[in-house]
C-alpha cells in the first residue's frame, strides 16, 4: 500500500492511533454517532457498547482527548467490514482521516483479506484513494436493513 501521510508528522504533533478499547471516551464517541452522525441517529447505548466490545476499534487521541473513531468488523481471515468512521468537527481539514484509514488498512491483523466494504454518503474521495471503488455486481449483494428509531 502506498503511503499517503507521514505517521511522523501526526505523532509529532502529539497525535496517535491506538487500537485500545480501554482509552475510548465511549461517551464522547456514543454522542457523536447517536446524535450527530447521519448514518447512526438514534443508536442505543447498549448496542453501541456490544458494537465496540466485539470489533477491532481504531480512536485518534491527542492529549488524551478522543478525536476520532472507527470500527472494523471482522473474521480477521477472510473479510472486513469499515464503519462508524469519524473525525470531531473541530479537527478536521489537516489529514486525520487519511491517517487512520491509512492505519487501519495497514493493521497486521486486517492483512491478506479477501474483501473489504464500508457504506458512506459523502466520503467516496477519501476512500477511493486507498484502492476502495464501487460494488462489483451489486445485484448479487443482498441486505436486512433495520434502522435505529430516533426518539
């Protein structure tokens, strides 16, 4: 994979990755996804935790302050699954996106898959430049889709 952005320029500035579920502000993420993401409005606390508990979560964290977040749902063999991603509004617009798909795609546990997929409404730019393209034969991809009810 291709290098688009210098881990050293971030981890200099103060910023990491981690992949430890223990320093997820679980508040600060549940917030955005149940209340300002488009694609989870109205999501339940308790669904949120099981979602984080049983995928390989991605936070970007500087000063200890959660500024973005991710989740990979995975056999880790065979097949990966990219959603919830997002960086805080405050903090976007210097690259943190491109760095943690970036992570993300070059995790040890997430090599040699066979398929990847994520479903977004307006990030198509982002993942397109890490090799993410529109669904080959859609007709054969099927779904039970069953939205949150938003209160």
């Amino acid at each position: 994979m291709a290098v688009i952005m210098n881990d050293a320029y971030f981890l200099d500035k103060g910023y990491q990755i981690s992949t430890d579920n223990n320093l997820i502000d679980r508040d600060a993420v549940y917030d955005y996804l149940a209340s300002h993401s488009y694609w989870a409005k109205g999501l339940n606390k308790d669904v949120f935790n099981r979602s984080v508990d049983n995928s390989l979560c991605f936070g970007i964290y500087k000063d200890s302050n959660q500024l973005g977040f991710a989740r990979v749902v995975t056999d880790k063999a065979t097949f990966a699954y990219l959603c919830d991603v997002f960086v805080l509004p405050a903090h976007r617009g210097i690259g943190l996106s491109k760095w943690l798909v970036q992570f993300i795609l070059a995790h040890p546990d997430l090599q040699g898959l066979r398929r990847w997929s994520l479903a977004t409404a307006d990030a198509h730019g982002l993942y397109k430049q890490f090799g993410f393209s529109e669904i080959n034969n859609p007709e054969r991809w099927m779904q039970i889709f069953t939205p949150y009810k938003v209160n």
